[in-house]
C-alpha cells in the first residue's frame, strides 16, 4: 500500500489556507473564517490525569491556526470539562451541539462517558470522532454511523492478554480486577475469549470498582488473599496506581499484566513508585518519549519541538502528551481532505475514507486506515515491560 504521511504534510497547512473557501451559510459549526471543533474531556475529578489531552489539542490546533488554518478557515476549538461524570457529559455535549453548533466532537475522553452520549449525537448526525476509548462497540458503523474510534478496542487488547499468560503461566491461578462498565467489562470478555469454559477455573477472584470509587486498597488485599500468581488490571491512571502501591506495600509480587490506557509514566508509574512497577506489562502502539531509541526519530523530534514551544510547561514522560498529539494529527488529516466542504456529511464521508498513513509517533509499521465498513483506524499493538525507568518493547507487533 502507499504510504502516506501527516509529519511532512503539516508544512502545507499554510499554502492550503489561500484556497478559496466554498459557501458556509448552510454549514452548521463553519463561517467564512472558521471551523468549530467540540471536545469534553475530565479537567477535574478521578479521571483528571487525562486533562492533559485537551490541554495538547489546543496547543495542537493554535499551532494549525499559526500556520494558516485548514481549508481558508481558522479552528475554533471548544474543550470543556466533563469530570469523567456521564450526566456532566451529556450537558457539556448539548451545549456543544444546540448552542455553540460545532461542526463536529473531536476525540470525547471515556468509556462510560461516551456511551452517555452514543445515541443522542448520532441522532443529531454530528461527526463523532476517533473517540479517546478503545471499547469494542466504537466500530459498530451499521447502527452507529458517526461514530469512529481510534486505538485498538480493549476487547483485542485483552485476547493479546490473555494468549500472552497462556504462554507464560500455563497453569495460572490468576485474578482481575475491572472498571464496572464498558471499558472494564471488554477485558473481562476479551480474556473469557481466550479462556473459554476454563476462565473460572483460571481466574479465582473477579473483582471491580466504581470510577467514582475513592480507593480500590481493599480489593488489592482480597486478590492476595485469593492465592493468585497473576493479576490482571483493567482500570485507568489513579486506581492503577493505588494498585501497584498496594501491592508492593503487602508483599504480594503477581505477574501484573495492566491495560494500557494506564501507562503513561507520569499519570501511573511515577505516582505508584517506579520501582514498585518491575516487571508489569502492558502493550502500546505509540512511541514511548522516554525511550532513547527515539531520540533522533524526527517524528519525536518535532513533537519535543511543538511541546518546547507550545506547552513548555508540560511533563514530556506522560504518555497522554503522545497519544494526543498522533490522534489531532489524524483529525487534521480528514480536516485537509474535506478541502473546503466542511459539511458534516462530507467530514463523515472523509473519516471513513482515510488511506494508510503513517501517523507521527506510531511505533514503526503501523498505520491509521478506515473504511465505511471498518470504523477501527488502528488494529495493531506490541507488548511492553517496565524495567528500572522506562518501558521495553518485547516480542513481535500483534494485528487485531
């Protein structure tokens, strides 16, 4: 397949800007001048280590607009805070919708609080995309047709879990500990795919946790105490981190295999203890900044650029900084695309169209591709292990 790249073409964002701009007077969230992007995402509550995804899209599209805007038109980017409450995002999404009539929402952060939202948004036909949760159902694109996802859904990332402790622990006498809701109960499934009629003889002790919980130490003692040599964590930065913790501080030395959407140093490791965390593993699909192998990436280097000179105050280990600025990398891909129709007809039509490309950041091989009938831009990880100060890859990059 040709391949394609976001990184070279983000120098022709300013010669794209003298197009002329197409009518807007019937396009909703478009003027003459600008496109309105909507986005929620957590700036406060238990889920507030995320926040940092919006704090790097508008670093992200203040750098677009610096260098001309997309299509004639400068990007209005509207970011507000959902705390990760499923009631606070339906409001925050209303507003977006019915008040500020954004064009379209832009990668909403949560599992449960997107699934709050599925039906009203595709109802109103708004764009949807490459939403900030991996769950399994963001790629149903018959009943959900302006919906996109974006990273590996967690239900694949689990069965990758799962073979991996087939392989290592054979006769594994494992526990799981998941988020009680879409997010938590993919890994649960993606693991009883693996295990089938054995995973209650393997997995002795199911446990889960509210996102509203404070504190999930008591759950950490009742796995110990369930005899398990491998504990699987299906759950985001905070509680991930009180889990290493505990864990350390009981004595109990499982073989830790954690979701991925908590290995971000800064958000997880870092706030756990780095020596509290060796031997976990996790999987990625993007650069980690702390690896020297990347040192002289030029995608790594450019990114170190645009945080040096737009977020200088930001925590170059947090993987969050990293994810955010691939996925704002495909969004700008479908804006350039759309040429000067920014309809939401034809920014739909562009998001379920995009050939591979090869995103900045991704680890080496992947690309981003969807289709009107495959709505998963990314389908591949790789298996990775915490060690001293950093992660190490291990082993082959794995296809859904």
């Amino acid at each position: 397949m040709k391949r394609r790249t976001v990184l070279a073409g983000l120098g022709s964002i300013a010669a794209a800007g003298v197009a002329r701009p197409a009518s807007a007077a019937t396009v909703v969230g478009v003027t003459a001048t600008e496109i309105k992007i909507g986005h929620t995402i957590p700036y406060s509550g238990n889920a507030s280590s995320y926040s940092v995804g919006g704090k790097s899209h508008t670093a992200f599209f203040k750098r677009v607009n610096d260098m001309g805007g997309v299509g004639g038109r400068k990007i209005n980017f509207i970011s507000l805070d959902d705390a990760y409450n499923p009631a606070k995002t339906v409001e925050q999404i209303r507003r977006l919708v019915e008040q500020d009539q954004v064009a379209l929402v832009f990668n909403p952060l949560g599992t449960p609080t997107n699934s709050a939202i599925h039906k009203y948004i595709n109802q109103k036909k708004v764009p949807h995309l490459f939403v900030a949760t991996s769950a399994d159902k963001w790629g149903d694109y018959k009943n959900f047709p302006w919906t996109i996802g974006y990273a590996p859904s967690y239900r694949t990332e689990a069965q990758i879990y799962g073979k991996y402790i087939k392989a290592q622990r054979p006769n594994a006498k494992a526990t799981l500990i998941y988020q009680n809701d879409d997010f938590g109960k993919d890994y649960l499934h993606g693991l009883q795919d693996v295990y089938g009629k054995d995973f209650d003889k393997v997995f002795v002790k199911v446990v889960t946790y509210e996102s509203s919980d404070a504190t999930v130490d008591s759950q950490v003692v009742s796995m110990k105490d369930s005899g398990a040599d491998v504990m699987v964590t299906a759950c985001i930065p905070k509680f991930t981190a009180q889990i290493i913790r505990k864990s350390f501080d009981i004595g109990w030395k499982p073989l830790h295999v954690m979701s991925n959407v908590s290995s971000s140093i800064a958000s997880t490791i870092t706030p756990a203890g780095p020596e509290k965390a060796e031997g976990i593993v996790t999987s990625n699909f993007l650069k980690d900044a702390t690896d020297p192998e990347w040192k002289t990436a030029p995608d790594m280097i450019e990114w170190r650029a645009f945080m040096a000179k737009y977020i200088p105050d930001g925590d170059t280990t947090d993987g969050n900084y990293v994810y955010a600025y691939g996925v704002a990398s495909l969004m700008l891909q479908v804006l350039k695309q759309c040429g000067t129709d920014f309809s939401r007809e034809n920014i739909m039509k562009q998001a379920s169209n995009i050939k591979p490309v090869s995103l900045p950041l991704l680890l080496p091989g992947m690309q981003a591709a969807t289709t009107p009938t495959d709505f998963r831009p990314l389908k591949q990880l790789q298996l990775q292990r915490w060690k001293t100060n950093t992660w190490e890859r291990f082993g082959a990059i794995i296809g859904a």
